[in-house]
C-alpha cells in the first residue's frame, strides 16, 4: 500500500529488533505491583502482536497450510502458566527487577532445548528466543538505539514508531519500506513531509531482504523491486520525468494565494515536524505553518533544557518568518511514546494518557515548553495550540498556564511575545460536540481528523485488520465537521483542519463546501491543494455538501466529492 509518493533507487537498511541482555537490579517491595503491572501489558501487547502476525500469515497462505501453526506455539509459549508464576515468584520473593527474572529463565529454557537431541525439540528454543525478544521489546517500550548510515539507504523495518524514525539519520534515508502499517501512521506522515516514498504491508519484507540489497522503491504504485534491471531504472527515470513537467503547472503558482473562482481565499499552511524541513515549507509556498508537531523535536532529546527549547523554537520562527507557526504543545501518547511514559505501559495508548493529559499531568514539565514558546515568540508570530482536548476545562487550565508563564517571564525581564494566539485541536467527538463552549476560549480551533475518524468511529488508526473501516467521508464525519464549522463561525472563531484528509484533493471539494478557513498539509502537497481550490467555485461546493448530507454511507459521499474533483482538475488525477 503506498502511503507516500516518489520514486527511489538505493541500498536497503534492515531495521532488526535488537536489545541488550537486561541488568539484574534489586527494587524496592513497594515497586513490586507496579513491576508485575509492567510485565502483564508487555504479555498483553506480545500476544496482539503474535495474533496479528497469525492471522495475516493464515490469510496470505493457502487453506490448511498450517503455516500460522507456529504462532500457536508462540502463545503457547508465552501464556505458560507456570513459566509466568516462576517469574511472579522471582519479583515478589526475590525482589529482581521483572526485565531480568523473564528474561534469566527464557534462557534458562533455550539452553535446556539445544541440549537435547530430538531434532524437533532442539528447534523449539529458537521459538522460546522468539518470544523473549517481543516480549523484551515490550517491556522496553520498543525502543531502539540512534542509528546511522554511511550510505543513502532505503529503511526497510517490521514496523517504524515514531520514536524509531527521530532516531534515525535522516539525511541519509531516501524511503520507507514496512511490513505493517497504515496510511496514518506517524511514520507514514513522517515520510510525507520529508517529501519522501513510504510503502507500507510489504508483509515478509524484513525476511526476504538482508541490508545492501539493491532496490527500487515506488511510492505511487507501491511497490518494492528487487534488483531492478537498467531497463526498469529507465522507465521509472522517464516516467518521472513526466511527473516532473506536470507538477511544473502548478508549482509555478505556489507562492499566490488560493482564492476559489468566485473568490473566497482559503489559507493554505504547512505541516512541520523537523528542523531540517525550513526550507522545504519555505519553498512550499505554504503561507504559515498550520501544524507544527513538537513531539518530534522532544523525543530527538527528552532532556533539552528551557534555552534548548527556546533556541530550537526561535530558530523555526526566523527561519520562516514572517510566517505565522502555530506551534502544537507536546502530544506524546498513542503511537509516539516517551522514554518516560514506555516505563509503564498502557493497554489502550490511544485512549489513555495522550497530548493535553499527559501536560497537564506534568506541570513543571508543560510549563517549561511554554515558556520556551512565549520566548520564541518575541521573534516571530508564534501560536500554540493544545492536543487531545476532550472539554473546556482542559483549554481554561492550559491557557491559564500559559499566561503565567507569561508574566513570570516578564518579571523576570525575559523577552516574550506581546501576544500568541492560542487555539484548540479538535480530535475527539466530545471536543467536536461542544465547540461553541470551548470557542469563547480560543482564536482558532485546528480539526485533527486523523484522530477524530479514529475516535468517531472507533477504528484504531494504526491497525492494518481494520483500516477499511476508517472512512474520512463517513456521514457521521460529515456531520461533525459541520457542526464545529457552525458552531465556530456563529462565535467567529476560524477552523482549519490540520488531519491527512486536507491534503486529499478528492475531498476538496467538500472542505471548501463546508466551510474551512485553513488547509495544512504536508510541504509537498501544499501547490497540489492551491491549484485544487483554485478551480473550484465555493457556492458550487456548498451546494455539493448540501447534498453530501442526503446520503448515507461513505462510499457515496466519497463518489459525489471525487466526481466533482475530477471534472474540475483531471491533471491530478492523472
Ligand atoms: C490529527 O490527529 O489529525 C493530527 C493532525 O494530529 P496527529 O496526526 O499528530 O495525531
Ligand atoms: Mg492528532
């Protein structure tokens, strides 16, 4: 499934999971529950794992193969009764820390197993070491050494969080290959806005190929060629080509306003998550920075100082300056966990401590991102806006931090911003719901459908087994997006949608009919949406949405707005 476009040819680079043999450390009596609780969520998330790769191998093989027999075993194995009390007992009666105590007796059993001479028995200690490694994995909140390159490479991994990705050179790293995966992944969105190819499900990939084998990689078709002949490498290089001159039509006009036929003018912005993209969004022709996401720049050092933030965020804002950024605060949780929250893992991240929670959890910890942000601003138009708002005490806590950290700063003679806009993300289906209470305290509300499909209809973005099911167009989408567009524009509050869907250029149609003041996508598709608004009449649009309304699945909500997009501007369809 290709996620992301573009074509590249290099090397590949293997992700493999790896980690150190654990330390044996003595803990405390009272650390025992917490340590136990540590171990259930790693055997919970090991056994989704092991489910998930079992029923994809039985899909993929033919009936009675017996091919997902093998992770019957894993479960097996990992659900022992008695290999888990032994564990239990170590932890209580011996207070060893729950990393070492599995790990010591998972070996113990592997050397047992090599021992023996059943050549069938004998096999079965790679399975145990199997396990120990998903479950080690687990228990370390899957995270994994900085890596770099000497070459230009094509990273090839079972799967890419988004931890993984900060951690990687990215100057060398030409495209994305992953076994599993969705289009809404971090690591999918990670990719769009380096302007880089990402082909996700290549399911078997990580086996098959071994680093330094010579691939191309297209992110239009997604697909992964082995060895390309020169006659590939040639048509792919002319059919690029091609691309290249039709791209020319509308990357000459990227820098002008998008303004419909019959005038309205939407504010197309740019989606940031890096340093090393300035230039990319400054040449975007992007006109502000709708979305940058902090989190990025956090887990490349969890442990940056006040002046650390400051400096890296005042770098952001001159270097795209006299553009506004909004700035979002921290949204950890969910698919880009922490270092310090993978300590104790949740059994539904997405719906659990996330964005918002998790700052408001961690005052100290918040209050030294805005400061760093109320500095930065003094050199540039900053705004900041809040993730994972469920309710208006969340925005009224937050804003109130905010102003105190205002003045503590000024007190203390620090430059600040005179004034930073503030605004809220509406992700979740209670925040959409009662945006004309939260409106009174903000200036702008962002739309995160990325997280809003998930939430509104309860299909886990990430999750391949029911990614059929997250349909941007769903009635109910509809519905809810304009609702907050009613409800905003009534306080005069604009809306923009900050969510993958802005970028689709199938969907503009509906965006411009329901309303949206602001569109920001990733920097390479920021001319493609220019262009799409540019051809589009927004009372025409209105009336499309009118009728979107009468219908009541997706797939025909989806069908009127594509129709429509297609007539208007087939050359991006092409
Ligand atoms: C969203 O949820 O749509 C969004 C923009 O935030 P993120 O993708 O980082 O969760
Ligand atoms: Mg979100």
């Amino acid at each position: 499934m290709p996620v992301s476009s573009g074509v590249a040819h290099a090397a590949v680079h293997v992700v493999r999971d790896h980690f150190d043999e654990p330390e044996e450390t003595t803990i405390g009596p009272q650390e025992v529950e917490t340590e136990l609780a540590r171990f259930r969520a790693a055997i919970e998330s090991t056994r989704c794992e092991i489910e998930e790769l079992k029923r994809i191998i039985e899909k993929e093989s033919s009936e009675g193969s017996g091919n997902g027999e093998i992770f019957e075993t894993h479960l097996l194995i990992l659900e022992d009764a008695s290999l888990l009390n032994q564990v239990e007992r170590r932890v209580r009666t011996e207070l060893v820390n729950v990393d070492a105590a599995y790990y010591g007796l998972m070996t113990k059993h592997m050397v047992a197993l090599r021992g023996l001479s059943d050549p069938y028995l004998r096999e079965r200690y790679l399975d145990i070491k199997d396990v120990r490694k998903r479950m080690m994995r687990h228990l370390r909140g899957e995270h994994r050494a900085e890596t770099t390159f000497e070459h230009e490479v094509i990273i090839v991994a079972h799967d890419l969080t988004p931890s993984d990705t900060v951690q990687l050179d990215r100057s060398k790293v030409l495209g994305f290959a992953i076994e599993t995966g969705s289009a809404n992944s971090h690591a999918a969105i990670i990719a769009k806005s380096l302007g880089l190819p990402a082909v996700v499900r290549l399911h078997g990939i990580c086996d098959v190929l071994h680093s330094g084998d010579s691939v191309l990689l297209d992110g239009h078709e997604g697909l992964m060629i082995l060895n390309p002949t020169a006659d590939t490498l040639a048509r792919y290089r002319i059919r690029e080509e091609q691309a290249e001159r039709q791209e020319d039509m509308f990357l000459s006009r990227r820098h002008e306003p998008a303004t419909t036929r019959d005038g309205k003018t939407i504010r197309i912005g740019a989606n940031g998550e890096f340093l090393e993209e300035l230039d990319i969004i400054k040449d975007s022709g992007a006109e502000e920075v709708g979305l940058f996401r902090t989190e990025f720049l956090y887990l490349e050092n969890p442990e940056a100082t006040e002046q650390m933030l400051a400096e890296a965020y005042t770098e952001i804002v001159w270097g795209l300056a006299p553009r506004l950024v909004v700035f979002r605060t921290l949204d950890l949780g969910g698919d880009k966990l922490d270092p310090l929250l993978a300590e104790e893992p949740e059994p539904n991240p997405f719906l659990g401590w996330r964005g918002i929670r998790v700052s408001l959890g961690r005052r100290e910890f918040f209050k030294r991102q805005l400061r760093a942000l109320l500095r930065a601003g003094a050199h540039g138009r900053v705004g900041v806006m809040f993730p994972m708002v469920s309710g208006v005490e969340e925005v009224r806590q937050s804003r109130e931090l905010l102003l105190q950290c205002g003045e503590e700063l000024r007190a203390q003679g620090v430059p600040v911003a005179d004034e930073v806009e503030v605004g809220a993300m509406i992700e979740i289906p209670s925040a959409a719901m009662i945006a004309d209470l939260i409106a009174g305290d903000v200036d702008f509300f962002s739309i995160g459908t990325n997280d809003l499909i998930q939430y509104s209809l309860a299909v886990d973005r990430v999750n391949e087994r029911v990614a059929d099911l997250y349909q941007p167009t769903h009635p109910a989408l509809i519905r809810l997006i304009a609702h907050v567009m009613n409800a905003s524009h009534e306080k005069g509050v604009p809306v923009g949608i900050c969510g993958e869907m802005a970028a689709d250029v199938a969907l503009t149609p509906l965006l411009v009919g329901l309303g949206l003041d602001e569109l920001s996508v990733a920097a390479g598709q920021v001319a493609r949406v220019k262009h799409a608004v540019r051809l589009l009449d927004a009372a025409e649009c209105k009336s499309l949405v009118r009728q979107a309304r009468a219908l009541s699945t997706a797939a025909e909500i989806l069908e009127l707005s594509r129709g429509h997009a297609m007539e208007r501007y087939p050359e991006l369809f092409a």
